[in-house]
C-alpha cells in the first residue's frame, strides 16, 4: 500500500500510519472496520485551503500530505464526529453565512465518499456502536472511554491525522488500549456515597479525573442506575478534568466481571475514597463563578439523548425563558429529527429555546453575543467554557439549569432535586 499499489491517497496514508506507529513503538497495524474522524472543513483557517478544493484539505489535514492526493471513497466505515456549524442555525451561532456554505460543501465532497455525517461527539447514540473487541480509531475524548468502557470496543484517543488514514486503509497502530495488557485496572476506587443520578454521576467522573490521570480506575460500592447517559456524562468529565481512557464498573461493563477481573489479576497501585467531602470538592471546583446572573444556558455536553432532550422539554413547558438569557440544548441531527417528530423541539423552542446539533459551543467557540455567566448541566463544559471563551460558568443538575434559564439567575445547590434520571 505504501508503495502506491492502491493509488497515491493510500500510500501517502500508510506512510503517515508506518510513521506514527513507529514513533509509537508498535510493532504492527490492526485492521479497524470503524473509523470516527474529523474530516469537514469548519474553521476560518481552513478557508484558503477549502478554496484549492476539499482534496486539499483531506490531504493536508487529513494525511499530512504537501502533495495533493485524490480522496478515493472510504475503504472502511467511517463517520464525521462534532463540527463547529450547526448546518441549520448557524446564524443564531453567530457564523458567517461563507462558512457555513463551506462546511456544506465539505459534506457533500466527504459524504459522497463514504464518510457518514453524524456530526456528534455521540456516535455511540446514532448507530455507531462497536461490538466487544473491535478495533476502532475514533477521536473525541468522551466517545473514546464511552467506546473502551462501556461498548468493550478498542481505541486510542485518535487525531485528525490517524483517522485520515486509517479511513482510507482499515489499519490503525497496535498499541494502547488495543492490547489486552493494557486495559487492565490499576486503581480501586471505593465509592462511598451515593451516586445514582445525573449530576452525582458527573461529579464523580470530574474528581476521579483529577486524581487517576490516565490511569484505569476500577469503581465499587455506592453506584446506581448507570445508563447510558449517565455514563456518558461520567466518561466525559473524567476525560476533561483528567486523561481518563477506560474504566471498570465490575458488574456493568463488559470486561469486568468482578473487581478480580477488572483488574486482571493483580494489586492495585492505589486505593482511593470518594465520600461526601470529595463530592463537595467536585462541586466547589465547577462552580468558581461569582456572578449569579446568567446569560446563557447551555445543555447537552455530550449531546442529550431523546430522553434529557424530553426531561427539557417537560420542565420548560408553559413557561418562558428570561428576557436577556439564552437556552441552547444539544442533540445530534438525527435525534434532533425524532425530537421534532415527538413535538419536543416545538416545546422548547414554544418556552424560548433553541435546539442545536452538529456542535456545541466548546468546538464552535460560539457563544450568544455578550455572554459572560453561563450555566450547563456538564462538568465538561464547565470546566472548558471559562478556559476557552473567558466565560464564568455554573454547574448544576438539568433542573436547576432550567430555574435559570427561567429566572435569569443562578439558584443551584448541592442538595437539588435528585430527579434527572
Ligand atoms: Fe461533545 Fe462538545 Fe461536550 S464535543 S462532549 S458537546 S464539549
């Protein structure tokens, strides 16, 4: 493949793929049937390139290529996570109209080869869903340890490049999570206060994070009804706060059986203790704001579910959105779609909503205009908003986001309502 047998965009892949794993260490390439990638062209710096035409683009940005290579269609199943664009309401993001014609376009070159344009952080959600021990090359650190731990499926926390070419080779580096020996627990963390809803489980995930690194913490005791989207939400604040990959809940996730299992026969390094005194940490290290009024309130981090996008919809109903406070939630398009059939896109946006997908304000770093206090149901987001836009943020359960985005103010405790699913 390297020596262009197959045409000059896989040789230029395989070379990128020979680099990358040798600067790795591995000693072969696996075969991957399920690529999740960045491929569309959003950015304001990408408009020069986007005007040489999207061949340029995947080859630059995509393989790492000075010379310009012909996209041939995807060899293996691959799709388009989150962009930077909401496709239909990129006006209210504050987009120009040329970029967004830009992504348009950049769709159409990459769906028209194969490339399937979920366009979520959450492909998981819309019919993505590895089976246990595939091998995968996805990017996005929440779908990577919703990937490892919860579907059993295998990837390293892939970049443009990887993807790009493994797209076009069904190949990816053996090493990292690919490997058996590596998946194994090396922390036991015992769970000693319950966490069984939304923002409990968010909490958990953004403290275990801080302290586990990218080590693989093994979970026990005071955890109930995971879910999918509470899962979600675990996975991707330990993600942010810390490098966090994979994990085990013996039990529930498919390569722990027991705390044995999990962590494949040997010590842990380390025991660690989440209690009420963690849990209040958690939650004074997300809530750093000083001003109570809010701007904006942003929900879905990772993109909601039908369910949270209904638990919205239902707490907004009969009533309206402050005056001067923006409410953003997040589904991807597809669930975006069965929202709008099932009437909820219609309720929130009666109440003074929006309803997005495609992107979220974290990628896009599209904020409302003038937005200095937000709140949002996601560790996630909480802890990248400031950092990236200079917003303050709040953090809190769905309803205490909804109370805000009513009342324009921020109302939130510790001691809300345990009632988000
Ligand atoms: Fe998804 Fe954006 Fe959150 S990519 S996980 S909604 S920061």
């Amino acid at each position: 493949m390297r020596d262009g047998i197959f045409g000059a965009a896989k040789a230029r892949a395989m070379d990128l793929l020979v680099r990358y794993g040798e600067a790795l260490g591995a000693e072969w390439l696996v075969e991957t049937n399920n690529v999740a990638g960045a491929f569309n062209a959003s950015t304001p710096s990408v408009r020069a390139l986007a005007a040489r035409g999207f061949d340029a683009v995947y080859s630059e940005l995509n393989l790492d290529s000075d010379e310009v290579v012909e996209v041939p269609r995807m060899a293996v199943n691959t799709c388009q996570l989150i962009t930077g664009i909401d496709n239909a309401k990129w006006r209210t993001q504050g987009i120009p109209d040329d970029l967004a014609e830009q992504q348009k376009r950049g769709e159409a070159f990459f769906g028209r080869r194969g490339i399937a344009m979920h366009a979520t952080c959450t492909p998981y959600q819309v019919g993505n869903v590895p089976v246990k021990g595939e091998h995968c090359a996805w990017m996005e650190s929440s779908a990577v340890v919703y990937c490892n731990a919860v579907l059993g499926a295998r990837t390293n926390t892939e970049g443009k490049e990887s993807t790009g070419a493994a797209a076009l080779t069904g190949r990816i580096p053996d090493w990292g999570l690919h490997r058996d020996a590596n998946r194994r627990g090396t922390h036991l963390v015992e769970v000693g206060v319950q966490v069984d809803d939304m923002m409990n489980w968010g909490l958990l995930g953004y403290w275990l994070g801080e302290i586990v690194q990218d080590e693989i913490p093994v979970l026990t005791g005071a955890l109930a009804n995971p879910s999918l989207i509470k899962l979600k939400h675990f996975g991707a604040a330990a993600a942010s706060s810390g490098g966090v990959e994979m994990y085990h809940l013996p039990g529930t996730t498919p390569e722990a059986r027991s705390v044995e299992e999990a962590l494949g026969g040997r010590a842990a390094s380390e025991t660690l203790r989440y209690s009420e005194a963690e849990r209040r940490r958690a939650y004074a290290n997300l809530n750093c704001a000083r001003e109570r009024k809010i701007d904006f309130v942003m929900l879905g981090c990772p993109h909601n579910s039908i369910d949270q996008v209904w638990l919205v919809a239902s707490l907004l109903e009969g009533r309206r959105v402050a005056a001067g406070t923006a409410l953003w939630v997040h589904t991807p398009r597809a669930l975006r779609d069965t929202a709008e059939r099932n009437g909820y896109v219609h309720m929130i946006e009666d109440a003074g909503g929006v309803v997005m997908s495609d992107t979220c304000p974290a990628i896009s770093r599209h904020l409302p205009k003038g937005v200095r206090t937000v709140a949002t149901d996601s560790a996630k987001q909480a802890h990248y908003l400031p950092a990236i836009t200079g917003v303050e943020a709040w953090f809190g359960s769905v309803r205490d986001c909804i109370e805000a985005a009513i009342s324009g103010t921020w109302n939130g405790s510790l001691e809300t309502e345990r009632s988000d699913g």
